[in-house]
C-alpha cells in the first residue's frame, strides 16, 4: 500500500484529499501544519507527499527543506501561489511537482501516481558502478562522457553535456529552470531562459527520436526540465 502524508491546513479540503486517496487503496495520513508533518513524517515514513506551502507554523518550502535532509520520497506542492517565483523555490527546496489550487482531484490523482511510479523506477537508474545510465534509445557514460544512440556516437558541446549530466543524475526529478542556468552558465544568468531553450532544443535533436514530441527530456512550462526515463 502507497502511504501518503497530505499536508494542509484547510480542514474541509484536507478531509476531501484524505476520503478521494483512501477510496483509492492509499494509505493516508494528514496533517494540518508543518511541525507536525515533519514528526508523523520521521515516525511513518510515508511514499509521497502533497504539501501546503501556506501552512499556519511555517511555509511548506521550509517543510520540504526539512524532509530532503533525510527523505527522497517525492513531494506534490500543492498550493493557491501561482507566481513562477513560488515554484521555483519550492521545486529548488526539492519538490518533484506542482499545482495550483483550484485543482482537479483527476490530474492530482494522475500526478500522485506518476510521481510514486517514477520513485519506484529511479534507483535502478542512477548511475551504477559502470557510471552507465541506458534508455531505449541511448546511453550516456557519465565517466567517459560519452553518449551513444543504437547506431552511432553522439557528439554533445561541453554546455550541452553539463545540462544533460544534471538532468540524468536527477531521474524523473523536475530540475528549476533557474538552477540549471545557474550550474551550467554561473549565478548572473538565472533569468536567461532562452539559453536553456535553445540548448535543450540541441539535445533533442540529437537523443530524442522525435525532438518535437520528445521522451526523455521533457519539458514543464514555466518550470523546468525532467528526464523521464
Ligand atoms: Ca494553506
């Protein structure tokens, strides 16, 4: 059974969270501030979270904070701030994903399963002894630095190949647009967005067997960057 800790303070949309995921086989535990997520979270560790980031002790950001300096399990932020500020700080602080309230319980669901899915799948994919990471249509060697399709070597530009590396390390993880241009191009070009487009366009064109409806590096607008595996 998947265990959930909703936190969130509105009671009446807590109770609605709590009886949709029972309904659906998860194990759920709720709590209405972050203190208290962070405790009930040490004493049942659960699979997945969905956090509040307006939550009456502390911001949800300082939660996440918290439970990333001993926790991987992924995190939906789901949350009434729809600033891209917001997001980002929240997904730099270790969120996985993110909505905005009004929601729909449907596309929550989905998100929850897809989250938990791609927690269950990423330890076989970071980088093993070999430092090998293989998809269907590619493998990158992370100590040579080389990446291969079926066919033939593929040739990445250093900026290229910093920004693949990131992006694989972090399997199924949702990385900040932000802390890519800051790790791949330094601090003073955290807003250059554009960079990032027209380099993760290059990357497409030479993993993805289809750059324009890409499977493996895909994009969350506004957001960020993920490798699927
Ligand atoms: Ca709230």
């Amino acid at each position: 059974m998947t265990r959930v800790l909703v936190v969130e303070d509105d009671a009446q949309l807590a109770r609605a969270l709590v009886i949709n995921l029972q309904a659906r086989q998860y194990a759920v535990d709720a709590a209405p501030d972050g203190a208290t997520a962070l405790s009930l979270a040490a004493a049942e560790p659960p699979d997945v979270l969905i956090v509040d980031l307006g939550l009456p002790d502390m911001d949800g950001v300082d939660v996440i904070q918290a439970l990333r300096r001993w926790s991987r399990a992924p995190v939906l932020v789901l949350s009434a701030r729809s600033g891209s500020e917001d997001k980002i700080r929240a997904l730099d602080a270790g969120a996985d994903d993110y909505m905005t309230k009004p929601f729909s319980m449907d596309e929550l669901l989905a998100r929850l399963r897809a989250a938990t899915r791609r927690a269950a799948e990423a330890p076989t994919l970071e980088p093993v002894a070999g430092g090998q990471v293989s998809t269907d249509d590619f493998t990158v060697d992370l100590v040579a630095k080389k990446v291969k399709r079926v066919d033939r070597d593929v040739r990445l530009t250093p900026t290229e190949w910093h920004l693949l590396e990131i992006l694989i390390c972090n399997p199924g993880r949702l990385i900040s647009q932000r802390r890519l241009l800051q790790e791949v191009w330094g601090p003073s070009y955290s807003t250059k967005t554009n960079y990032l487009r027209v380099y993760m366009a290059q990357l497409r064109r030479k993993l993805e067997v289809d750059p324009s409806h890409p499977r493996y590096l895909i994009t969350e607008p506004g957001m960020g960057y993920r490798f699927e595996p």
